[in-house]
C-alpha cells in the first residue's frame, strides 16, 4: 500500500482529525501519517508516498514554495480545506493532482479507496482532478447529519474541539462557511454531543470548547427561540457536573448578536466555565451591514453587548476593518461603535477584510482606511482594548 501523510498547520488540525476519523468509523484501515506543522515548517517527505496537505488562504504563499520542493517526488499531491476549496483550478495548474472541493469526509475516504484500487477516481465525490489535460470535477458530498462524522481520531490521538454545527443559512458576503459547507446546517444531535463528551472525559480531558458559526442558533432555532440551546447546555452539563468544565459561545465560536437573549446568556453565565461570549458585529454603519449582508443591525450588536456586560461577562466583539465600499462615515461609524462598545464594558477582536476564495467578495479589494484611523485603532490596541490578527491580515492582502 502507498503510504499517505496528511499535514496542516494549527488551524487545520481539526480538519485533520475528522478524516481520520471518519475512516476509523468506516473501520478503513489504512497507513495514513498525520502532521501537525508549526510556521513556516514543510513536512518532510518520502520517495513515492501521497501527501494530503490542507491550508488556508493566509498559507498559500508558503504551500507554493512546498509544491515545487516535493513535486516530482511524491507519487501524488492532494490539497483540501478552505482556499483549495474555491481555487481548485489554480491548484492544479500549480501541480496538485487531486483538490477536494467542500466537505472532506467522503472525498478523502474515497482517495483512500482510490489508491485500494477499491475505486475509480470518477466515483471519489467532491473533487477535482486533470484526465489528459482536462479539469474534471466530481459532484460533491454532504454528510446529512453530523453524528456520521466523529470529528476526532482514536488511533492517532487527536481530539479537538467538538463540532456542533456545520454550515450557515445566512450569506454574509465575505464568509466561506455558506459556500463550503451549505447553508442548511447541519447539527449533532444531544445524545452525539453526550456520548462525545463522556468519551473526552474517560481519555482525561477536562475543558471542553465547541465549533459552531452560531453558537446560540443550535438546531435551527429562531433568534428568540432560547429552548433547543438551553437544553443542550443543561445537559452537557449533566455529562461533566464535577469532572470538566464548558466553554461555549467562546472562541472557537461566536454567536450572532441578533440571537443574543437574557436566557441564553443566564445559561451560559450559570452553566459554563468561560468569561466571555464572542460576538460577531463586523461594522458599525448600517450601510455597510446591509451591503455585507450580514441581516442584523448596529443595534442589535448594542443590546447584545449590554445583555452580556448585564450579566458579569466580557462581550468580545468581531469587526472586519476596509469592507468592500466602506467611505469614510462608514469607518467613523465603526470607529465610534466600538468606542461606544468598550465604554459598556466589551473588548474588540479585529480583522482586516481579506477576499476569500468562492465567497460572493473573493474578487472585491479591502478599502484602504485613512492613517488617522488605523492610528486610533493602534491606540486601543495598546490600551489592550483592541486585539486581533488585523496587521498581520492587512500585510498579507498588501495594503501596507
């Protein structure tokens, strides 16, 4: 058999343990090799072995100078995760031979198949590949419910957060997880979330932290529905009540601030370990909210902060600097309502607009801010009012 390494960074370490777990479900055994790379680091390869990478866009910079070191010594190159996702034809033309093109679980487990000769690589769903020169691309994969997916891997011991929900019913102009994963979400069930968590905590973990793109939207629920997400975190609680600890609507989620309630922050407040609750805002002018789609208003963003602040949490809230069409009142807007924010008590995690692949904005380019802000936001950022990659992510789309 050919052996597979599968590598990522950090933020792919997830992705990585839910297609090794989902093989492990499938009860495929087969010799896949994960690594976790730290920055700027390369996987070291081997004559004639498959290496599976998966990456963000922030990364591609880095994985083309990987390319042209393994290309030629791998018997095969595969590339998945977000940025692949929506830019499947520049990576083949770049010297990938396989790209997986939305949800991995199905399409890696039938490259494994592939290479079984159990498969023809026209039956692998969900990916795109060249046959004599010419892009082919098989029809995509959903999982129907999340239960299929364990989302973490036995046999290589790596267990991450737990994902509740996959995709997003709403289009924000600038997010992947719509385009990627859908916009009918899917989510695990109660006795999932139970048995995964009884599960971490006989393997000693003791802090347990969720991915969701809305943390208080759990099963579908309108933004006043309350029910469906108390009772899930009533009964995590059941499972870990003096064994572990619950960090829900923190990083690795937020939550909408138009599904922000008293009750649902009391629960959280009661029942969980962190702090704080992150809140997606992402501008502070109507204008731009409506361009990017986003369906709540600066208003919604004030009472969800002051229901959180209300209730002895810190509210960390989301904004995306140089929006597509953003003008000067737009960025005075922002500016003043995060001031306004920070006076009620909350913090501000900031970003700077990059063009994701396959989002409605992959084409637009970020507005340039005038120096005179970019000033007051280093001034909150000293203060330690203001934290965030946003530097990092403004170099990165060449802006400075």
């Amino acid at each position: 058999m050919i052996p597979v390494k599968i590598a990522g960074f950090r933020e792919s370490r997830k992705a990585i343990a839910t297609l090794l777990g989902y093989l492990e479900e499938k009860g495929i055994d087969y010799p896949v090799t994960p690594v976790i790379l730290k920055n700027k680091q390369k996987p070291e390869t081997y004559e004639g072995e498959v290496l599976a990478i998966s990456f963000l866009s922030i990364r591609w910079k880095e994985i083309k100078t990987l390319i042209e070191e393994v290309k030629g010594k791998v018997s095969m190159l595969i590339a998945g995760g977000p940025h692949p996702a929506g830019r499947w034809k520049e990576l083949l033309d770049s010297g990938f031979d396989i790209v997986a093109t939305g949800e991995g679980e199905e399409s890696f487990t039938g490259i494994i198949e592939l290479l079984q000769g159990k498969r023809e690589i026209e039956e692998v769903p969900g990916i795109c590949y060249k046959i004599n020169g010419n892009v082919k691309c098989n029809e995509q994969h959903r999982l129907t419910s999340l239960d299929q997916s364990p989302g973490f891997s036995i046999r290589h011991r790596i267990f991450p957060s737990i994902e509740v929900t996959r995709g997003c019913p709403y289009l924000c102009q600038y997010c992947q997880t719509p385009v990627l994963m859908g916009r009918r979400p899917r989510h695990r069930s109660m006795e999932d979330l139970e048995r995964i968590v009884k599960f971490y905590l006989e393997i000693g973990k003791k802090d347990f932290r969720f991915i969701t793109p809305n943390a208080f939207g759990y099963l579908d629920s309108s933004p006043n529905d309350w029910l469906p997400f108390v009772s899930m975190v009533k009964m995590l609680y059941r499972a870990v009540r003096g064994k572990g600890r619950l960090f829900i609507g923190s990083f690795p989620s937020e939550v909408r601030p138009d599904y922000v309630t008293p009750e649902k922050v009391e629960t959280v407040k009661k029942f969980c370990a962190n702090d704080n609750i992150v809140v997606g805002a992402q501008s502070g002018s109507n204008r731009i909210l409506k361009k990017m789609k986003r369906a709540h208003t600066v208003e919604d963003v004030i009472r969800a902060v002051k229901i959180i602040v209300d209730n002895g949490l810190t509210a960390n809230v989301d904004f995306i600097f140089g929006n597509p069409g953003e003008e000067e009142e737009d960025i005075e807007a922002t500016i003043e309502l995060m001031e306004k924010l920070i006076e009620m008590g909350a913090k501000i995690h900031g970003h700077y607009f990059m063009p994701l692949p396959g989002t409605p904005w992959e084409n637009e380019k970020p507005v340039i801010w005038p120096k005179k802000y970019i000033r007051k936001l280093g001034e909150m950022a000293r203060r330690g009012l203001l934290y965030g990659s946003w530097t990092h992510q403004m170099k990165f789309t060449e802006i400075v």
